[in-house]
C-alpha cells in the first residue's frame, strides 16, 4: 500500500467506518502518538489505537476539510463537535515505507473545545479500562 490515493481511502475507511481491525493492522509496532493532552508521546500500537478508537466514538460531525500528502508526512485538517463545542484540527501523520504509522499528532483548537475534549477522551478511556 504505497500509493497515497490508497492509504488515504483505507484511513477513511477507518475513520468514518471506524474499522478497528484494519486500524490495528496500520500502526507500526513503534508507533508514537502525540496529544495535546500528554507530555510525553504515548507509544506502542495497543495505547495508540485505544486512544484513535476512543476518539472515533467521541467525536461527532467529524469531516476532513483538507489533505496535505507529501510522500509519508501527511496533514490532515478537520472539524467536528464534542458536545455542543465545534473545534478544528490538524491530525500529522507519518508512515514507513511499509504502509504503517509510525507518528500520529493531533492538535486542537479551540481552548474550551480542547478542554471537553480531553474530557470526553479521559470518560471514554475510562469506560475502555485504559489507564494512561
């Protein structure tokens, strides 16, 4: 999966479909996610995908309004509701050669939406059993 038409599709696919296997199946196994919300980089592909699988569900309204794709550095911008908050975002994506993640950030504007998020995501993990 080295076309950047193909990987796009297939994280739509993810995204908006919510496809956990086939999200598993793209984080490398050294995977770094960065939130807004942690100091330090979360790694490994089991707190990574906790973390992309909890924000699919906290998330409503989620679209991509613009893509970026220069070779494996991707920028995604998007918008969506948590709550009644609207934000917007930026999600960095970087793969391997192989078609995996191997850096995921996100971040997120505006304060209050970013607060709420963080919220929501700490509720959701919660509800998940992942403690971070």
């Amino acid at each position: 999966m080295n076309n950047q038409s193909e990987r796009l599709a297939v994280w739509q696919r993810v995204v908006f479909e919510r496809d956990d296997a086939r999200l598993e199946a793209l984080l490398a196994p050294d995977v770094r996610f960065r939130s807004p919300f942690f100091w330090k980089p979360k790694e490994g592909p089991a707190i990574a995908g906790a973390i992309l699988r909890a924000a699919t569900t906290v998330f409503s309204d989620f679209t991509y309004q613009r893509e970026w794709l220069d070779g494996n550095d991707w920028a995604l911008e998007f918008s969506a509701k948590v709550g009644d908050l609207s934000v917007k975002g930026i999600d960095l994506i970087r793969w391997n050669d192989g078609g995996e993640i191997v850096e995921f950030e996100v971040l997120v504007r505006p304060a209050n939406g970013l607060q709420a998020l963080g919220m929501a995501m700490a509720a959701r993990l919660a509800e998940m059993g992942v403690t971070l």
